[in-house]
C-alpha cells in the first residue's frame, strides 16, 4: 500500500559541537584571537583600545578588552553578533564613523573569545534615535556566555545566554570584553614566536 505525499517543509540545524570545530580552526592560537579582537575594534571606529591579560591561579589569564567605538545597539547585537556566518562586512565594507575599510575577518569575533576561555561578559553601549520623538539616548547590552552550554548534541538556537538591556539618557559609547575560564595558559614566548613565523 502506497499512500499520497504530503507536503513538508524542512530546515537546517547547527550542532553546537561546530563552534568549537569552527573556533580551532578559524582561530589558531590566543594571540591570533587578540588581534581579532582589536580588529573589531578598529573595525567600529574606536580611537582607543585597552588590552588587560590578568594571570590567574590556575589555568589562562582573564582577558579585557575595551574600546571607546561606536557599540552595538540590542539589534545589531542580535543581528550580527548572535547570527553565526553573517554578511555584514561584506554588505558594508567600510566603518560608519570614520569610513575605515574594515579589517575583521570571517565575522570570527565570537570564535576569538570562545578560544581565549570558557566564559564570556559582553557589555556594549550604543547611541540610539527615538523616531518619533528624535531624541538620542545611550543603550547598554550586557550578556553572559558560557560557553560550555554549546554541548555537542544540542543544537546552537536552542542556548540560551542570559543578559539585560538598558537605556539611559547619558552614557559612552563602546564594547567590554571580559573573558576567563581557559583551561590552559598558551600565553608564552613559544606562543608567539609561532604567530610571527606564521606572519613572515
């Protein structure tokens, strides 16, 4: 017996365990990781960058990342960081700000942090305009990645990363990376001499 087709839709997943397979090979070692970092930096305008590595008792240093560039706005966060792959750089290839070509590659922001440790706190502070009123005020972002949450088996849509969202009529604008967690201390000399014979 043969019964009559019906009709279905079907969709793509992506399993956690990619971010990982992506992170390793996007990402070779922490001080590529760094410079991506700062890339994205540049990337949104900023005029300055502070870079803090913090050693710990056990295991990688804490890495802090902050810079005085244009932030993100809640839906650019949830537009380009969130979304794995995005054409951003591509559709717009040159900064709002002060026009610079833009220098970051493959949208690996995420990946970077995911390689410098296992947790992540994302506060980013943008300028917005009501539309009805015209009125500017300042939108502040803060989340919470764990990245050990990205389980293999479990499909990445289905994570969900806790934050807040808030909105202020005065405030800068910028990005605050704070990133700890790595099981391991790759920051030596051995380290980076390996980044300058990639370099050369």
């Amino acid at each position: 017996m043969t019964t009559v087709g019906q009709k279905a839709t079907f969709k793509f997943a992506v399993d956690s365990a990619l971010l990982s397979e992506l992170g390793e090979k996007l990402v070779s070692t922490v001080h590529v990781a760094l410079t991506e970092l700062i890339k994205n930096a540049y990337d949104a305008d900023a005029t300055n960058v502070d870079v803090s590595i913090i050693p710990e008792l056990v295991g990688a240093p804490r890495i802090v990342v902050v810079d005085n560039g244009i932030g993100m706005a809640v839906d650019d966060v949830r537009r380009f960081w969130m979304k794995i792959g995005t054409a951003n750089k591509i559709d717009a290839p040159v900064s709002k700000r002060f026009g610079r070509l833009k220098t970051g590659s493959k949208g690996i922001g995420r990946f970077a942090c995911r390689r410098l440790g296992a947790n992540l706190d994302l506060t980013t502070c943008a300028k917005i305009k009501d539309n009805k009123t015209g009125r500017q005020s300042y939108q502040t972002t803060r989340i919470n990645f764990r990245w050990d949450k990205f389980e293999p088996g479990i499909d990445v849509e289905d994570v969900k990363s806790s934050g807040t969202i808030e909105i202020s009529s005065k405030g800068k604008t910028g990005t605050r990376l704070e990133i700890w967690g790595g099981v391991q201390d790759e920051w030596q000399v051995r380290g980076f001499n390996y980044l300058q014979r990639r370099a050369n």
